[in-house]
C-alpha cells in the first residue's frame, strides 16, 4: 500500500462496520459508505442532509466491480471505460438487485465510475466492496477539494482521509449509455469532445436529457456558498463595498477587498481546478460580504465550469 496505508486501513475498516469516511477522489472529495448496505448509505443522506429523490454514484477499484453492481455493459461501455477509466467519467447503467434503491433513489439505473486517485482506489479495494459516494459537503453547498474544506461542513463525519488538494476540481463527467447513444447528463472534466476524439463514429451524441433526475448534480441550484454570489461583466460594474472577486486570468485594477486569480491566462484546467477553492476561500474571509465572478466562454470544458458557476450563483440571482 502506498503512503498513509495505515489512514486507508482505518478508513475501510470504519466503512466495514457501516460507517462513513470522506476520502479524496481526483475531482472533489466523495463521502463513502458501502454501497451495498443501506443503512450505512442512510447515514450519507443524513449527513448531507441530501433529499432522497437525488441519486449516488457508486465507485469501484476495477472494471471487474462492474458487473457487481450493473447490467448491460455492452462492448461500447467497455471500449469508453478502456479509454477513460480510471478517470472523471460516471456512466449511468441499468442497475442490479443488489444495489439497494437509497442509493439510486428508487430508479432502475445506477451511475458508477472508478477513479483516478490511488488513495480512493486503495480504499475501495481495501473495503471488498463498491462505495456510494457523493461530493463530502452539505447539500447544494460548495463542493470540498481540501479535507479542510469537508470538516468545515460535516464536523460529525467519522473520519476524513486526508489526500491534500485534489487535482481536477470539479465533479465528473455523468452521461447514460443506451445501444450506441450517448447523452451527457452533467458535463464535467471529459467533454463529449473527448469522447468522440477517440471514439470517432461510435457512439450518437444526444441532448434529450430524462425530465426526472436520475444522477446528481441536475438541480439548477448547487454547490453554493453560503455568501452571495453573482456573475457579472467585470467591466460594467460598480462594486459595493466589502466585495470579493474571482477572476481567471492575472489583473489588478479592480477596486475590490479580495481578488482571487484562478488562472494566469485562462487555462481551463486551471480554472476548473481552482474553482472551488477560490470560492471556499472568499466564503472563509470575514472582510468579505459577496462574491463576483467572470464567466468563461462555453465550449469545451468550459461548459461544465459554467454549469458549476451558474449553479452556484442560481439562488441569489433574483436579489440582483
């Protein structure tokens, strides 16, 4: 086992008697339990305070675990898990049995993925079982990329196993897989783009996304912070007093208390990064009363790092 085995034995053995553990994945930090146990699931909703009508993904250590827990993995699921597993891409299949209904809300689909972080990968081979693992933060709030950020929001939490910043910073990529049609549910740090790069005429891309929910992170309004929060044209704008800025690229002539760069020059990948962090940070200022944050043009990856501002900033639109 690699460096900290002895927090990773821990953790499982936490998860073995029904617990849950906050361990680092490469996108966010998930909130784990035995995913076949429903009762030890119960305690994430709980913990989350998480409504039951939003689904869990399920996290496996190996492609083998697939089958523990889906159907129908037909040989164009296998192709894309070759490709993109491990990784931030959660694909959403018809589910078995033996997936208890908390964890899928009652639907006949189950959304699993296998990441790419060797501590979360440990921890799940560790336990001998898949883990139903959500984002480790209260619900609709910021999503944590530190284990900081996870003590802050869930104190009562049985163990959190420190694996320092996690390095995408923003949830996976979710998209169901029917025959050979592919619809993104949630864009992420895999865009369709990727998909069909080095897939090239496999797979029909969709945009009927399902009216009900059946993965999470389909609310208008997530992963916001507890101050307000708005989009706004930097140019064209006056800014209040106590204000806290998010840019994502190096400037210094705006007049605000706190600026956050998340990037030097726009690097998606940065942005997406950083883009929790910043936020958490202006969140944890005292000096700061809101937040304003610059948009990033909508292709690529930046749809999905627009699909996480625009969910964060959903709730205190209407005060503008």
């Amino acid at each position: 086992m690699s460096k900290g085995s002895s927090d990773i034995l821990k953790a499982s053995e936490i998860i073995k008697r029904g617990g849950v553990v906050a361990f680092p994945t490469e996108t966010v930090y998930g909130l784990g339990a035995n995913a076949l146990d429903p009762i030890a699931v119960a305690k994430i909703f709980a913990l989350k305070e998480r409504p039951s009508f939003d689904p869990l993904i399920v996290h496996i250590c190996s492609f083998d675990q697939i089958s523990l827990v889906a159907d129908e993995i037909s040989p164009l699921v296998k192709e894309l898990t070759d490709k993109f597993w491990p990784g931030p891409l959660t694909i959403v299949l018809p589910k078995k049995s033996i997936v208890p209904d908390i964890v899928t809300s009652g639907l006949p689909t189950v959304g699993v993925r296998m990441p790419d972080n060797s501590i979360a990968l440990e921890l799940i081979k560790e336990c001998g079982t898949p883990l139903a693992a959500p984002s480790a933060n209260k619900f609709g709030n910021l999503s944590p990329v530190k284990a900081s950020h996870v003590k802050k929001q869930l104190p009562d939490v049985d163990f959190v196993l420190d694996g320092g910043k996690t390095k995408g910073g923003i949830e996976s990529t979710i998209v169901s897989v029917k025959g050979n049609i592919c619809t993104l549910l949630r864009p992420g740090l895999i865009t369709l783009e990727d998909i069909e790069r080095v897939m090239p005429q496999k797979f029909i891309f969709a945009n009927d996304k399902p009216e009900e929910i059946i993965a999470p992170g389909l609310l208008k309004s997530h992963y916001s912070p507890t101050k307000p929060l708005y989009i706004t044209d930097l140019s064209k704008i006056v800014f209040p007093e106590n204000s806290g800025v998010i840019v994502h690229s190096k400037r210094e002539d705006l007049n605000v208390k706190k600026i956050i760069c998340t990037s030097a020059d726009c690097t998606l990948t940065e942005v997406a990064a950083n883009l929790f962090s910043a936020m958490h940070t202006m969140e944890e200022d005292d000096d700061i009363s809101q937040i304003y944050i610059e948009s990033v043009a909508e292709k690529g990856l930046g749809i999905a790092i627009m699909d996480r501002v625009k969910k964060a900033a959903y709730r205190y639109t209407k005060s503008l």
